[in-house]
C-alpha cells in the first residue's frame, strides 16, 4: 500500500487557525475514542465505515484530507480506501492522536 504523505502538527493547526477552507480532517476512530477527544474541527467516520460515508459529504472531492486514528494503523486503511474511490489529495497527521495529546495540541470534545 502506498504511504500516505504525513501533514505535521504544526502545519495541521496552521491550517485549522487560518480556518481553511481545502480542509477536511478525518477522524478513522471509534465513536467513542472520538467523542473523548479529537483534533479541532475533525468529523468521525470510523474507518470501518468507508467508503460510504465519504461519499455523503459533497464538497470531499475538492479538499485535502487529514485522516487520523490513535496510533496510524486505521488511518492509513481509511486513506487506501478512500485512494481506491478516487480520492487523491490524502494526507496523514503524523503521530496520530497520540501523538497530538503527547504535545498538547488544542483537542475539541
């Protein structure tokens, strides 16, 4: 599977500050792990739930999206997923929620 490229912290909350509007950050985790916190302005579709989801959200296609779980794993499975729909403009938190906690980034419940 090709590797997502990573976005970093710093760049992520740039974006989310400068309010972005080619922004759309994914959340592949639980319901639950998501509504315990979550990256600012994120929406949760777990990864299990792609494609499908995506596919309701119409302005998708034309925005970079930042897929994150709690350690990398379902992010990059979200990310294939989504590349097998045609999505190309994927990018992946590096460090994932993990390390976002880690280096107390803002978490919006």
């Amino acid at each position: 599977a090709a590797d997502t490229p990573k976005i970093d912290q710093a760049a992520l909350n740039k974006r989310i500050a400068d309010k972005d509007a080619t922004l759309l950050i994914l959340d592949a985790r639980s319901p639950e792990e998501f509504a315990a916190g979550h990256v600012p302005g994120a929406i949760n579709v777990p990864y299990n739930h792609l494609p499908a989801s995506i596919s309701s959200l119409p302005d998708a296609v034309g925005k970079d999206i930042v897929v994150y779980c709690e350690s990398g794993i379902r992010a990059e499975r979200a990310a294939s997923r989504l590349r097998e729909n045609g999505f190309q403009r994927l990018l992946h938190l590096d460090g994932d929620m993990k390390a976002w906690r880690e280096k107390q980034q803002p978490v919006e419940k």
